[in-house]
C-alpha cells in the first residue's frame, strides 16, 4: 500500500493546470490525456471559480487507498489510547486459530 510520500500524484501548478470549462470542452482530448502524463490534477474552473479536478484514475485510486490507510490507523490509535486494544501474542492466537478454522472448513469441504 502506497504511503503519502509514495503518491504519484503532484500538486496542481496554477500556471499550468487551471483551465476554463469552455476551453476544456473544447480540446477535451488533449486534457484527458496530461494528467496521466504529468501526474498532476487539472483544475477547472467556471466563471472564474475553481469547480472541478480532473485527476488520472490510477492516480486517484492510490490517493484514495491511502486515505483509507491514514484513517484506519487513526482509528487504531484512537482505539489504542482508550485501552481497547490487545497484546501482539492474544492477536496472533487469534489470527492462528482462525487460519486453523478456515484449514478444517476447507478440508472438510474437500
């Protein structure tokens, strides 16, 4: 899972990346293809007001995962302050005794 400083996806430059909505439309083919390319989003904007990014899909699906990433472990931090959390030998016999679980199930199923 890729960390923040692994994220292929870089900051928006003003000079280069803001585009009005008309002149997106317009050459729509030539800007679908940059963010892919340069790794930054497209900002665009109507009526001179920022409205839409226009982000590379892979780039975003891996913004996205580490997203996920950063909230799950603030949620385990959370969890951990509040004493809900369990000694690294009590979650290793649990994760053993269901590998052992998911073992007998399948075999029987064999």
């Amino acid at each position: 899972m890729p960390t923040l400083l692994d994220l292929p996806i870089k900051r928006c430059r003003p000079s280069e990346d803001v585009v009005p909505f008309s002149e997106c439309r317009q050459n729509f083919s030539s800007y679908i293809n940059r963010p892919r390319e340069t790794h930054r989003p497209i900002l665009i904007t109507q009526n001179g007001r920022a409205t839409s990014y226009l982000v590379d899909a892979t780039d975003f699906d891996a913004l996205m995962d580490s997203i996920e990433l950063s909230r799950d472990v603030e949620i385990s931090r959370r969890e951990f302050a509040e004493g809900k959390g369990i000694p690294h030998k009590e979650a290793m016999r649990q994760i053993d005794a269901h590998i052992k679980s998911l073992s007998a199930k399948r075999s029987a199923a064999i």
